[in-house]
C-alpha cells in the first residue's frame, strides 16, 4: 500500500478529510474531529504514510486532545494509536506475502512495505511482546527477533 492509496483508503472508508501543511512544535502529524494534517515538511512518503497510519489509528481508536505527552492516559492512547498503526500496515499476513515473494531482511522488509525502518522496528517489538517472540500461521512460523519464517515440513 502506498502513501497515495492509504489516503484514498482514508477518505473512502473513514470519512477523514486530510491535508498537507507546515506544522510547527517538532509535530508531524495531527487528528481532529475527523481531520487529519500531515507536516508538509516530511522526507518521503514512506514517512508521510507511516505518520497517517498513526492519524488514522486515533480516528479509529482514541478521541480527545493528547498532545501533553507527559500525562499517562495520554501515552497510553498514543501507543493505542500506534498499535493500530501498525496492525493496518504491517500486519503478519504483510510479513508472510513478504516472505514468498523472497524479503529476507528487515531493510528488504521495510522497502518492500514502504514503511520507514524505525516503524517497521517498532512494529516488530510490538509483536514479539504480544505473540511472545514468535507466530505460528498455516504452514509457517515467523520470528520477530531475529526476524525470520521458517516453513514447516508437511507429513506425506
């Protein structure tokens, strides 16, 4: 998924309306009241989509203002957020389809998702915490730390 079809995805299936311009306070993203602004100052567009995921996920997930990071409740819905985020764009089938199509790295992984490495890592210690290091799905198991899928041996 690119930067294009998730904003598509956005509009269409989320009813959100969103727009890129200049942020300032180091902010690179903002949610409100169905609104999304995207800082128009990002590198690329695997940051851009990375940081509209995230947009997204308060949409779906969280409401009110949480800008003051330095109250708990309010972290605690940034992570809800960021979690969403990371189902929606990485998701275990995501790393699978990867794997059959020969990704073998994370750098390969984060390329082939278009997602920056720092969310595709992040993403993966949310994984390993929640699966407890591994994931066991049809005929394979994947490995968050290190990354990897083994294919399991069929009986005959």
């Amino acid at each position: 998924m690119t930067y294009t079809n998730l904003l598509v995805d956005a509009e269409n299936n989320y009813g959100l309306k969103i727009k890129e311009k200049p942020l300032d306070y180091n902010l690179k993203g903002l949610y409100n009241n169905n609104r999304i602004i995207i800082d128009k100052k990002l590198n690329n567009d695997s940051e851009r989509k990375c940081i509209l995921a995230e947009e997204i996920g308060h949409h779906c997930t969280t409401c009110g203002n949480i800008i003051d990071e330095t109250q708990i409740v309010n972290k605690k819905k940034e992570i809800i957020a960021r979690r969403w985020a990371y189902t929606k764009l990485i998701g275990i089938l995501n790393i699978l389809d990867a794997y059959k199509c020969g990704v073998r790295n994370r750098y390969e992984l984060a390329d082939y998702l278009n997602v920056t490495e720092d969310f595709l890592e992040e993403s993966l210690n949310y994984y390993q915490v929640k699966y407890n290091n591994w994931y066991e799905i049809d005929n394979y198991i994947i490995r968050f730390n290190p990354l990897g899928v083994i294919e399991k041996f069929q009986d005959f």
